[in-house]
C-alpha cells in the first residue's frame, strides 16, 4: 500500500450545515483491472460528531373577535400572534468525511482474480469484494433543517348569520358571533339529552349531526380565542472533534421564543457538550511507530477508532448523552492483500463503516 501524505492541523470546529435537502451517499464499484495498473486510490473518513434536535414550534394567531373574549367566554388571550419554541428530544451519532490528508492506493496481485472495490461518492472506502448494497444506517450526510411534521388548524368561517357580515362594528359581530356560538352549544345538549323533536334516525345520523355542530362550535370559538399551527423540526449541529476531551464547550444555543441558535447568537442560551475519551490508543514509541507504519506499507489500511461519552446539557440539565466510535482517538491497521488471492468458487469480501472505516464484516461470497 502507498500513502500519500500531507500535514494537516487538527482544529475542534462547529458547524450548522446548511443543506437544504437531504444529500444522499451512494457508493460505485470499481473494477481493479491492467488498465487500472491493478490499484485503486481510496480515502478513509474522519469521524464528525452530529446532534438531532427535534423541535417543536407553535404559533399562536388571535381570533379577529379576540378582544371581547373575556366578555362573552370569560376567556383572557393575547391580541398579538405569539410563538414559542420547545425541544421535544435530541439524539447524538456520527458521520464519516473524508480525511483528504490521507488517500492511499489498494494494490492487487496479478494473480487475484476479478476483484474490485466499491468506493462513496466521496471516495472512501465502503467495501473490498463485496455485492452488498450501502446500509441507510450508514448515511453520511444529511439536511440541517427540516419539518418533519405540521398541524394546521381549522380556519373554516361558521355559518354565521347574514347580519354579522351587515354589522357596522366589532362589537355587534361580537355579539352576534357570540349568540350563534351560544346557539349551537344548546342545539348539541338538546340533541345530546334528547329534547328535539326531530332526532336522528340511527346512531351514524346522530354521529354526522353532532360532528358538524362541534365543528361549527370550534369554528364560531375560534373567531374570539384564536387558533395554534404547530409543526415539529429537525435540526442537526455538527461537531468536529479532536483528540483531546473538552468540557462544556457552548455547541448550540436555544430560545423559547426564536427556536435553535448558533453558537455566536446570544439570544438563545447555551447548549453545552462535554467529550470525554473512554477508549483511546495510547501513542507509540518512535521505534514502533516507525515499524508500523512500515507495516501499513503494502497493505489495506483501515481505521480502529477510539471510543468517547459525549454529552449535550441545556440549563444544568443533561439532554442528550451516548458513548460514540471517533476515528481521532483510534489508529491505523493493516489487511494483506494476500488475504484476496482468490481460489476458484470463492471470494473474500471486507466491508467497512463509511462514518469511521473500521471493519464490519468479513465473510466469504
């Protein structure tokens, strides 16, 4: 195996990725042939920590009757469209990009037959051999923003009467929206108790019956106490770590009243995230690194990631905590391509993880 090399210093960065749709990974097979001087060019990925945030964001719009609430329902609300922000849940995982300041060269025997590998769109590595299509758990990338979900309300007018249309000011359409209002609250309880003369034939009549009086009772309600739109949101922050902890590092902000917030707007307040190493490669002698990387000369390197508990705290409290596979507390190991010279009827295929290049399965195809 050949690595190419060239220094690159290693920075702990922040990043709300803005992208607007969801960026798929595919991967592309690559046939290892004479034309190809039987090597493939290939790199390993650098491990991104991402945080999921799901949001949820209502918004309050007054009726156009809002002021005389209190008078006629005894309700107090807001005259003023009102929204507000809360975080439902957040979840930790990682991603895979490609570490350019490493690409390195698969090198075949002559004698292997047909071998070929399979590469993202992104040229890292996914598989060795193998027909397996990429797994949808293993996306790399994806949206920083989305809508998952949206609750409209009904905003429906009543079928109120023509003189609230005739009405020369609010506070006679107030009045005249209230006594409708009050007016299909009675024609539901008389049908409810039963003390209408005409009642419905069957249950399902009385069913339709009472559905469309509520409806209307919500639509004449809504006119003096306003309606609600809620949607849920999506949002994924991006951490790049190193190889050292970090405590309470601010990662995002939040607000109640403007929803998820980057690091440098002060409105929200601060999300913390913690990173501490549970497993890491302890460095090596100048001797024995020399030796490996010796080692790794000639053969199919793939990463041993390390491991670490990272976690998200909002206002003292934790919201989001999980141990993680990172690429920069592990190290580099090697595969001998020997292992691929294949014999008649057989095939030995590597697959690896695109969000960390370690190996997940070796098996015979």
């Amino acid at each position: 195996m050949i690595r190419l090399e060239r220094s690159l210093c290693a920075l702990g960065l922040l990043t709300l990725v803005h992208i607007g749709l969801e960026a798929q990974t595919k991967v592309r097979r690559y046939d290892v042939t004479k034309e190809t001087d039987y090597g493939i060019v290939y790199r390993l990925p650098e491990t991104r920590i991402q945080a999921v945030f799901s949001v949820r964001e209502r918004v309050y719009t007054p009726g156009e009757l809002s002021g005389y609430a209190n008078k006629y329902l005894n309700r107090k609300v807001t005259p003023e469209v009102k929204t507000t922000y809360e975080i439902l849940s957040s979840t930790l995982r990682v991603v895979g990009v490609p570490d350019t300041s490493h690409e390195y060269l698969i090198a075949f025997d002559k004698k292997t037959t047909a071998p070929f590998v399979k590469l993202t769109d992104r040229g890292i590595l996914y598989s060795i051999n193998g027909s397996g299509d990429l797994c949808q758990g293993l996306i790399s990338e994806t949206h920083s923003e989305v809508t998952k979900s949206k609750i409209l309300p009904d905003r429906t007018q009543p079928a109120l009467p023509r003189e609230y249309v005739q009405a020369g000011s609010k506070a006679k359409q107030a009045a005249i929206a209230a006594s409708y209002l009050y007016e299909v609250r009675e024609n539901t309880m008389n049908i409810l108790s039963g003390s209408v003369d005409n009642m419905p034939k069957d249950g399902e009549s009385m069913r339709l019956v009472l559905e469309r009086l509520r409806s209307e009772e919500h639509r004449a309600q809504r006119l003096f106490l306003g309606d609600t739109t809620e949607r849920i949101i999506e949002y994924i922050f991006t951490y790049t770590p190193t190889s050292e902890d970090v405590t309470d590092i601010v990662f995002a902000r939040f607000s109640p009243l403007s929803g998820m917030k980057s690091v440098d707007d002060l409105s929200g307040t601060p999300i913390h995230l913690s990173l501490r190493a549970t497993e890491r490669t302890e460095e090596l002698p100048e001797k024995e690194q020399k030796k490996k990387e010796k080692q790794l000369e000639g053969s199919i390197v793939y990463n041993l990631p390390g491991q670490a508990l990272v976690t998200l705290s909002y206002e003292g409290r934790t919201i989001a905590s999980d141990k993680l596979p990172l690429t920069q507390l592990g190290s580099k190991q090697a595969l001998a391509p020997k292992m691929f010279n294949l014999t008649q009827g057989q095939a030995t295929a590597v697959y690896f993880d695109i969000r960390t290049g370690a190996i997940l399965d070796i098996r015979q195809e």
